[in-house]
C-alpha cells in the first residue's frame, strides 16, 4: 500500500483482508530487512521509521524490554500533572473496544514511551506482559522498533501499525494505534494513548477513535486549566484591587491569571522549588512572591537592593522535541521549553562570550548577514523570556552567568 498524505492514515482500507494483507507485508519486510527490493513500497510513516531505526542499527530480531521502571518512579509518573485524566478519559472513551470478549488492551504512556496504564482482559494483560507490554516498559522506537507508542511519538501524528509493519518480528502477531495527547497550553506532549491488540482486529476505524479520544483528552485538561485561572482570579480579585506597584498571579505552573499595571503575558518560568520571599524570575528579574490557594502573586521589586545574580545556565538538546533550558542559582532554580531557533540562538551565543551583532548572529543562522530585522525580532523575544540573562549590544550571555550545554560542546 503506497502512504496516503492524511493525517489519519489507517494500516489498511474498510473492506479489506486483514490475512492476506498481512502476506504482503511480511514479503515487504522480509525484502527490506534483507535488502532486497520489496514487491511494494511501506506507507511512508512505516518506512521513515524503519529507516530511522535501521540508522540506529537495531536488529529486528532482538528488539525486547530490558529494563523497566521501578514501582515508586511509575507512581510518580502518574502523579505528573494531567494524566490521571488522560487515563480517565482513554478508558471512558475506549471502553467499547475492550470488553471481556475483546482481544484488545488500552496502554497510557508517558512522553518518554514509558508505559503507565494498562487496561482490558485478563488474557490479552498476559499476552501483552509475554511481549514485555508492562507498566514501565519503555515503547519508544529506539527501544522496541517501530509500534503506536513510540512511532506516534516520533512522528508527531496518530499512527497505526499492523502486523508485519513492525519493525521488531515478535510483535508481527499484534496491531497498535496510538495517537499523542498534547498539552493544550505549549502543545509539548504529555502522553500516548494506544490500544493493542490481535492482528486479526485490525479495523480502521480505531485509529479515529483514539485519536478522537486523544482530543477529548486535550479538551479535558484546556477546561481544568480555565477553570483553575478562574479560580485564581476570583480569590486575587480584592487584593489586586489595592495594589500599588505592579502585580501578576499566576498558577502553580507559572500560568498568568491576572496581571496590574503590566502588559500582558501568558506563562513566566518559576523555580522547580518555590517558596515565599524573594525569587529571581526570567523575564521580570527579581521578585518578591506570595502563595495563593493554587497559585502565586508575584510582584515585581522596582528597586531590587541586589545586583546581578551569579547563576548557572544549562542547555539542553539532547531531544530535538523538547529542548530546554535549566537556571540555578542562590534565588531558585526553573526550567523552560526551547523552541528550535532559540536553542540555535542560544547554542551560538555560548561559543562567542565577546557577544555577537545582529549581522553576525544572522551569517550563523542564516548565512546571510542582512537578515538582521529577523534577527532582531528573534531576540526581542528570547530577551523578553530570560530578562537579565541574555544581554543585548552586542547579544551575549550576562557575565555573571555560567553557561554549559548538554551534550557539551565546546563554548569558548
């Protein structure tokens, strides 16, 4: 079958063979893994995937779990913000597929492929822990080779995969399809939701219904967000009120509810420990912070007594899907996502500590030092986000800051 260019693309069309498709896809991947020409072409989400995983050198044959999660860390995992109510609404919404006859199993996994939940019949919870299907397995593609968790996660997309499209040859007997619940807020992926099953249950219309419930996932948590800010704003009502310099309230996760004599903003970065008193705060500097029932008022020291902060800065990009920031210093620690140009930006500026022009900075990125009006407005906003940490005229890191990256690449 030659890959469709939808965004849901089923294993296989209503009315087909489920038997004598799986023939032709075995003489595809046997052709492939050997070699050989095939005698048709994989869809090509299949066939990304057993290329990037070819790359890897990952042998079909030995694909297997060889370390799973300890109990204490699955029940931390679980705890992460938002999926209890992804596993709650996957099970809701799935329920018709896994009844005591099926031979079907829903799986929740995490944004690393960790797999957290596992629901359904006794018999197919069995055949799937003979697999290595467990809670705290790891089903990323790098892992057990091309399957619902792991290709939906690397593709970005809900994915089906059947029978002799998995890259590993002990799960030809199955069929996956997994679909990525986003974070409705950033869009970062939060988790996968997959149902596993028989091969011989192989339908096309399971690939909707997961990603429909996937959205109605993503629905449950924009809703629980918007009724935690209203909250928010209703408790900080009064004392916003009386407020005499500017003021913020955010939510526990730095999601602003309110904001007094300041522009607008929609998220800041807060420490990954946060107390009352005094914080340093991307993008607003030195704060004094009051907690609220569910959240935090931040106020802004117009005046800060202290000058600059001595602060570590670490970069992360290791995974190009979610590259990151880190800052620790005496006044608190916090993390924030990256997207890809500002990783670039900032990987740039850590190998020239003397600073770069907006012509320099655009021959790195570009390699045309005339698009300084781009660069400009790059840095208008990475500057807006780490205030007092990225300098401008020429754009460096603030001297007192100490920058390293992960994996490390030579800075100076």
């Amino acid at each position: 079958m030659i890959g469709a260019t939808n965004r849901l693309e089923p294993a296989l069309g209503s009315g087909e063979d489920p038997a004598q498709y799986a023939r032709v896809l075995e003489s595809v991947y046997e052709a492939t893994m050997s070699g050989r020409k095939p005698p048709a072409r994989p869809r090509s989400v299949i066939a990304d995937s057993w290329s990037r995983l070819r790359a890897l050198g990952l042998d079909p044959e030995r694909c297997s779990i060889t370390k799973t999660t300890r109990a204490s860390e699955i029940e931390e995992r679980r705890g992460a913000a938002g999926m209890t109510e992804i596993f709650d609404e996957a099970v809701r919404g799935l329920a018709p597929l896994v009844g005591p006859d099926d031979a079907n199993l829903i799986v929740v996994a995490d944004r690393q492929g960790r797999i957290l939940w596992r629901h359904g019949p006794g018999r197919m919870l069995d055949r799937a822990e003979r697999l290595g299907m467990i809670e705290g397995a790891s089903w990323t593609e790098e892992a057990v080779g091309t399957n619902g968790i792991g290709t939906s996660l690397a593709s970005g997309s809900a994915v089906q995969v059947f029978s002799a499209e998995h890259y590993s040859r002990s799960q030809h007997p199955w069929t996956c399809s997994g679909a990525t619940v986003r974070d409705p807020r950033s869009r970062r992926a939060l988790a996968v939701v997959n149902v596993a099953g028989a091969a011989g249950t192989v339908h096309p219309s399971t690939l909707a219904l997961v990603d429909s419930v996937a959205r109605l996932a993503e629905s449950a948590l924009r809703e629980k967000h918007r009724i935690g800010l209203d909250r928010l704003r209703m408790i900080s009502a009064s004392t916003l009120a009386r407020a005499s310099q500017p003021t913020m309230v955010v939510d526990r996760s730095g999601w602003v509810a309110a904001v007094d004599s300041m522009a607008p903003i929609y998220r800041i970065a807060l420490p990954k420990v946060m107390t009352s008193g005094e914080h340093w705060l991307p993008s607003l500097g030195l704060c004094m912070c009051e907690p609220l029932p569910g959240g935090w008022l931040i106020r802004p020291q117009v005046n800060p007594a202290s000058g600059n902060v001595c602060a570590e800065v670490e970069l992360d990009l290791r995974d190009s899907n979610a590259m990151e920031l880190r800052y620790s210093s005496d006044l608190g620690s916090w993390s924030i996502d990256l997207s890809p140009r500002h990783s670039q930006i900032l990987l740039a500026l850590t190998q020239a500590p003397e600073g770069l022009t907006a012509s320099q900075l655009a021959s790195e990125l570009f390699g045309d030092p005339r698009k300084t009006v781009t660069v400009r407005a790059e840095m208008s906003r990475l500057r807006k986000r780490l205030a007092g940490i990225v300098l401008a005229q020429p754009y460096r890191f603030d001297p007192a800051v100490r920058v390293k990256t992960v994996p490390a690449v030579r800075l100076y």
